[in-house]
C-alpha cells in the first residue's frame, strides 16, 4: 500500500475510537433525577393540650320526680299539695279559747289587733289533709281577707263585721263562711268549750266545703308566690342585723313575745305569760321566721272596729337565727286586679329580702306603735 493510504486508515481508525468512545461516555453519564413533586399542603396536626375536666354545678334546688317547693314554706312538697289552694282560717285567741288546735300545722300565721285590743291569728295552711279538728274558728275582718288573697288561697271564717261584706261579696274571693251557704256543710261545734270558742272544721268539712260551692282548687298556672326563700342548701344568717333574742309586738292583751331558741334554731311563740301550744300536738309552736309589719290604720266607729292599709307599704323588721334586718314592704301592682296582689318584702337598699325555709308568723302592728316594741 501507499503510505498515504496506510495513514489515512490510521486516522480513521482513531476517529472511530474516539466516535465509540465518546458513545460509551454518554452511555454512562448520570441522568438527573426528576424531583419528586411537593406533597400539596395539608392543615397542621395539632396535638391537644391536656386541660381540666368541665364539672358541672349540682342544683342546689334539685327536686325529687313529682315534688315542686311550696309556695308557703319553700320546702319540697308533693306537687299535688304544692299546687293545691291552701285554706286560711281564722283563729280565736282568746285566753278562753287557748290552747287552739291545728295552728302548729299551718306554714304562715299572720296575727292582726281587732275590736277591744285582742288579737286574732289566721293560719294558712297548705296539707291539712289529716287533721279532724282545727280551732275554734272566729268572724272574718276585712284586712284578713286582703291578706289571704295574696296567698290565693279559700279564706275560712264564722260571721263578720258588716265593714267586711262587700269585699266577701266580689267574684275574687273564695270564701267558706260558718254563718252561710256551707255552713253546716264545713263546720262543727264541741261540747268542751261554751259558745262561740267551739267551733271547729276539718280536712274532711273543708272538702266538702269546696265541692259544694264548686271553687277553683288548685292555683292559677301564673301564682308566683308572696315569699323569696333561699336555696335549698343555704341558710339566711342576717349576720350584718342587730341582735334579736327576745321580741315583742306589744299586743296589750295577750302580751305575746318571740324567745330564740340556738338549740332548733327557730323562735318559740309565747302569750298569756306562757308558752302557746298546740291541743292536737301538746308542743310549743316555733317558726323560722318573724316578721313585724307596720301598717296605717283607722279606727272605724265608736265600737272601736279597726280598718288596716294593707296596699300602700310600709316598715318591717325580719327575724331570723337571732338577728334582725330593716325594710320595707309593698304590695305588687297587678293591672287585672290589685286586690290579688302579694305584699313583698325589701331591704333599705332595695334588694327583695330572702327568707329562711320552713314556718313564717307575721305580726301585723299598728304603725304608731313602732317604738313600743321590744327587741333584744
């Protein structure tokens, strides 16, 4: 061969090596990865701060099925008694007529001064269901009726002063009179006492009482009540009042006063220079609460008939656990009827006064007696 053949299949030659190297060069380059794509975006996952379990407040006025707080007492009642009109009935209390049946049984005893400076309680009494004798039962007065409307209740009485026949007479009062239409139908006489200190009723005359002049028995659905009780787990103190060991409303014939009894917690009734009992229980009557109520007042004629303002308000001292707070009262305004308002109870600041659970006497005075009464 020529030798520029030879050096011209020489090049070549080294082309072609090249040419496959370079070919096996690519053949082993690393190809980049392609990045995995980004996960899209998801909500943080939030781990959650230990924290204290909610506990919930027990209702301190938890009831049992079937039971509501009475409106006279605040204390669990049976809703067929709690709802039921409680029946307020007069009382003598006359010495001559002493000692009374029933009057331990009723929830609310008001004490009012009549003709004479005597005085006459009337005992609202809401289950009365078991007693056989409560008395001896006296003549209506005209401010006892104002009275018992507050409750809503069937007032109970034998006769009344002529000054009260109007008002016995209007469609809003329920009334059962001894000397009416039920008459003989509620009421009994005993051999025991003379005339008039034995006349008496009972759960049974009652009744039947009610039936035959077909009344209403059970409250109206929007009866709210007169008192504002404290929760059932709770005790009024009156820690900031006065002392109130011993107190007297200064009635002139009776002489009645109040002890505090610290072994019950309650205020034992005296008049008569003794202690009041009752006949059906031979015990001393107490209550958890007193209140003296001032009232206006006027005497009517010369047989010394007395008319109290029992709706423009006025001065009360309450008592409970040994101490004694001031206020006021005032009967609510009711636009259908202010006659069937109740009368509330208010501290000098205004704030409606909560009371004790359980038994309530109410001494109605004379307001120009205030500063006789004794407290101590």
């Amino acid at each position: 061969m020529k030798p520029g053949h030879i050096r011209s299949r020489k090049w070549l030659t080294i082309i072609s090596i090249l040419c496959v190297l370079a070919l096996a060069g690519c053949g082993n380059e690393e190809v980049p990865e392609t990045p995995a794509p980004e996960p899209h975006p998801t909500e943080a996952v939030v781990t959650p701060t230990p924290t204290e379990a909610i506990v919930e407040e027990e209702d301190p006025n938890a009831l049992e099925p079937g039971q509501m707080r009475s409106f006279l007492s605040g204390l669990p009642v049976d809703e067929k008694i709690g709802m039921r009109r409680p029946i307020a009935i007069m009382l003598n209390n006359l010495e001559a007529a002493q000692p009374m049946s029933g009057v331990s049984y009723a929830d609310v005893v008001y004490e009012y001064v009549v003709e004479g400076a005597i005085t006459r309680l009337m005992g609202v009494f809401e289950n009365y269901d078991n007693l056989d004798k409560i008395g001896s039962v006296r003549s209506c007065r005209e401010y006892f009726v104002y009275t018992a409307l507050e409750f809503d209740a069937i007032y109970m009485h034998f006769g009344q002063a002529a000054y009260a026949v109007d008002l016995l007479a209007k469609d809003y009062v329920n009334n059962l009179n001894g000397l009416g239409e039920a008459g003989d139908t509620c009421f009994y006489r005993t051999s025991d006492r003379q005339a008039p200190h034995n006349v008496y009723t009972s759960a049974k005359g009652i009744e039947a009482g009610i039936k035959k002049l077909n009344y209403r028995e059970d409250h109206n659905p929007d009866y709210k009540g007169k008192f504002k009780f404290c929760d059932l787990n709770k005790e009024v103190t009156n820690e900031n009042g006065g002392r109130a060991y011993h107190i007297e409303p200064k009635y002139k014939i009776n002489k009645p006063w109040f002890d505090y009894n610290e072994a019950t917690g309650k205020y034992d009734r005296y008049q008569y220079d003794g202690p009041q009992i009752d006949d059906l229980t031979g015990e001393q009557i107490s209550f958890d609460n007193v209140i003296f109520q001032y009232n206006m007042w006027v005497q009517l004629d010369e047989k010394d008939y007395l008319a109290f303002d029992c709706h423009s308000g006025g001065y009360i001292q309450y008592f409970t656990k040994g101490k004694m707070i001031e206020g006021i009262w005032q009967r609510e305004i009711n636009n259908d009827n202010y006659d069937l308002s109740a009368i509330r109870y208010y501290d000098l600041d205004g704030n409606e006064i909560e009371i004790n659970n359980g038994k309530t006497f109410i001494c109605v005075i004379q307001d120009s007696e205030k500063e006789k009464v004794v407290i101590e």
